[in-house]
C-alpha cells in the first residue's frame, strides 16, 4: 500500500487534469472509456494498483510481520516479568534445598528414627550404614564416613544418639571439601574442556558455566567442538545467546581440532579470560575418544602454551553408581581435574557427589539443580551438606 499512496501523493501535487493524464498514460494498459462509471473506474484503477505492486507483497508482509513481532514483544515485556531477573530468584541455597528434596526425604525417615533412639551401638551404626547406602553414597564411601564418626563419638565422649547427626553432617561436609585452588581458572587465562557421555547435560554446562563467570565479569568465549552430534552445535549457539558470549564453530562433521585451533586463536586475539570447549562424549570407544581429546590438547598445549587448563567431567546426578563409572573411565582417558553433576533436583540418589569425591579424589566443582541459566553453581560443601539433612529446630520452622 505504501506505494500506492507515494504515487497518489505524486499525482496530488500535479495539476488536476495533468495528474489525470500522466496516470493513465504511458504503461500499455487498455482502459475502459467510460471513467466516469464510478463500478467500472474502480475496477480499472484496481487493476492499476494490483500492477503496480506487483513484487512488493514480501516487503508489505515483512513490515507486517515486523509490526506483529514489535507489538507481541511489547506485550510479553509488559505481561510477563524477565525471566532472569534477580529480584524474583530464589537464592540458590533455597533452590538447592528444594531440588535435594527427594534425597532428603529419602535418609529423612531413617535417620529420624535413628537418631531417636537410645543408645550409640552395633546396630546403630549397621542401620546408619544401610541408609547412607541407599542413598548411593556407595560402600567404601560410606565406610570412610562411619569409620570418621566412630572417632569423633569416642573422642568427644558421646552416648546420645541424637547429639550424632550434627557430628554426622560434618563428617560429609569434610569428605566434601574443596581445595582453595579450585578455581584458579578465574583468575588467569584459561581453557576449560568439557567431557561427558551425551545425554547429561554437557553442552548444556557449557553454557550455564558460561553464564555464571560472564555474570562475574569474565570475557568468555564458547567453541563448538561437538562437531559429530546432530545439533549439538545450534544448542551451544543457543546458550551462547542467553550467557551474553561470543563462540567459535564449525558445520557439522567438521574436524574437532580445528574448531579449538580457531577458537584458541580468537581467544588470544580477543583477550578472553575463559575459553570453554565442548567436546564430543563418545565413550562407548575409548580409542577414539581419547585420539580426539588427544589431538584437541596437543593443539591447545602448541597454540596457547601459557594457558590455565582445567578438564571438566559432566555427570547426570539421576544415574547414580553409573555416575562414577562414567567419572573413572573417562579419567582414565584423559586427566579429570573436576566434576559437574547435574540434575540432583530429580534424583533421591544425590549422595552420589559425596561418593565421586571420595572415591577419584577429584573435587565437584559446580552443582545443578534447574534448567535455567542460573541454576548451576559453584559447589559449596556446607550448603550441600545442610540441603541433604532435614531441618530440625528453628530451621525447620523457617
């Protein structure tokens, strides 16, 4: 229609009779003589005006649809609250607490009873046994734990029961301390590779991780180096999008290593503090796993030889005892140096992060509990370890 009236705005301007000669001259068009049949004029000009813009229908459609999407945009900002604002988040302790909740409730009513009873014996320690187990905190784990309580009841003299789950609670918070150095990455250029089986949230991490240290003011850069999954690409380029992040990627089938080459390469070009590097988790071929991860750390340890390196090992929370089989095999190909458990808010099984530490000595690093950008965190053993045990006191009435 804009066309239209441009043209009508032309004519305007031109003297009446001049106007009405130039717009029915000169374009080959056939016109009825009789004008001034108002039916019979009104099909002659819609004639006009159907030629006259012809091939504009996409311009017309495309500002429409521009319009629509400006309008729908304006109404869902005013509608609905930004997803990401943090007025309205729960802190993560609070989220971490609920997405615990089927873990907790699954030791809840056993160590209700437990710590209820009488006396500190045998038997207590037996039925204890059996409920951090069931909870996938995984037999030598377990063991290492009640061997330290043990110590801690005959050294401190205690006969109640109930005075041990305070004394429980610290000795898995001590079985779940992480080194001051843990995060060193922050602090330096660095490169963190990604590996996991598909399926447990490894891209996902990628670009959750990618968030978090955005938030905290880092320069990130993102490299699609999962070049063999279908779409494992586009879900990177996804995430990039919600952390604020530039990222480096290739098409599909496209060789790994040379997606990390471009990516070290931009790194150092764009001054970035972190580059994370999601990687294919082929695990069920350790041969060619571990060439790939091979040539991927020969090109990172030739083009960016001054560089922090950290290998992240991403673990579905919801797999228990499967977990650590996944963590030791994938240590066995290259070297671990943390762990990313995911999904603990739909798992009863969330001892499992205590027994992967234990048992690899490898520290868990960042925690999941949600889908959102903000729901993985840095893990912090004191919050992790008040998420598994039921509230009591005043903390219960909170």
């Amino acid at each position: 229609m804009f066309f239209w009236k441009k043209k009508k705005k032309e004519e305007d301007e031109l003297p009446e009779e001049q106007a009405a000669g130039e717009a029915l001259e000169g374009d080959g068009t056939e016109y009825p003589d009789d004008l001034d049949n108002e039916e019979t004029a009104g099909e002659a000009f819609g004639a006009i005006l159907e030629e006259t813009t012809e091939g504009f229908d996409d311009v017309i459609d495309y500002e429409a649809e521009s319009d629509a999407d400006e309008a729908s945009e304006e109404t869902a900002s005013e509608d609905e609250p930004a997803e990401e604002e943090p007025v309205k988040k729960k802190g993560f302790f609070k989220r971490l607490f609920a997405g615990m909740s089927k873990t907790r409730n699954s030791l809840a009513d056993g160590l209700r009873s437990l710590f209820g009873g009488s006396k500190i014996d045998d038997e207590f320690y037996e039925e204890l046994e059996e409920i951090l187990i069931m909870a996938d905190l995984g037999v030598t784990t377990t063991e290492d734990i009640l061997e330290g309580l043990r110590a801690k009841v005959k050294e401190q003299h205690i006969k109640e029961p109930a005075e041990c789950r305070q004394l429980l609670m610290d000795t898995i918070r001590e079985q779940m301390a992480v080194p001051e150095d843990a995060y060193e990455f922050e602090n330096r250029p660095s490169v963190i590779l990604m590996v996991g089986v598909n399926g447990v949230g490894k891209t996902t991490t990628a670009g959750k991780i990618a968030g978090s240290l955005k938030a905290d003011g880092k320069r990130v850069l993102l490299a699609a180096a999962d070049t063999f999954r279908a779409a494992a690409t586009e879900q990177l380029i996804e995430w990039s999008h919600r952390a604020g992040c530039e990222i480096i990627s290739a098409k599909e089938g496209a060789d790994p290593a040379a997606v990390v080459f471009d990516a070290v390469t931009a790194a150092k070009a764009r001054k970035a503090d972190v580059l994370i590097v999601d990687t294919a988790g082929r695990l069920h071929n350790k041969k060619n796993l571990m060439d790939e991860l091979g040539k991927i750390n020969r090109v990172i340890d030739r083009e960016y030889p001054d560089a922090h390196r950290e290998t992240f090992v991403v673990l579905d929370g919801t797999t228990g005892q499967n977990a650590l089989v996944q963590a030791r095999e994938f240590n066995e190909v290259t070297d671990i140096s943390g762990i990313v458990i995911t999904k603990l808010d739909g798992t009863a099984k969330g001892g499992i992060a205590i027994a992967i530490q234990k048992e690899l000595g490898i520290p868990v690093k960042y925690i999941g509990v949600g889908e959102k950008i903000d729901d993985m965190q840095k893990f912090n053993p004191d919050e992790f370890t008040e998420a598994l045990f039921e509230p009591v006191g005043e903390d219960a009435e909170q």
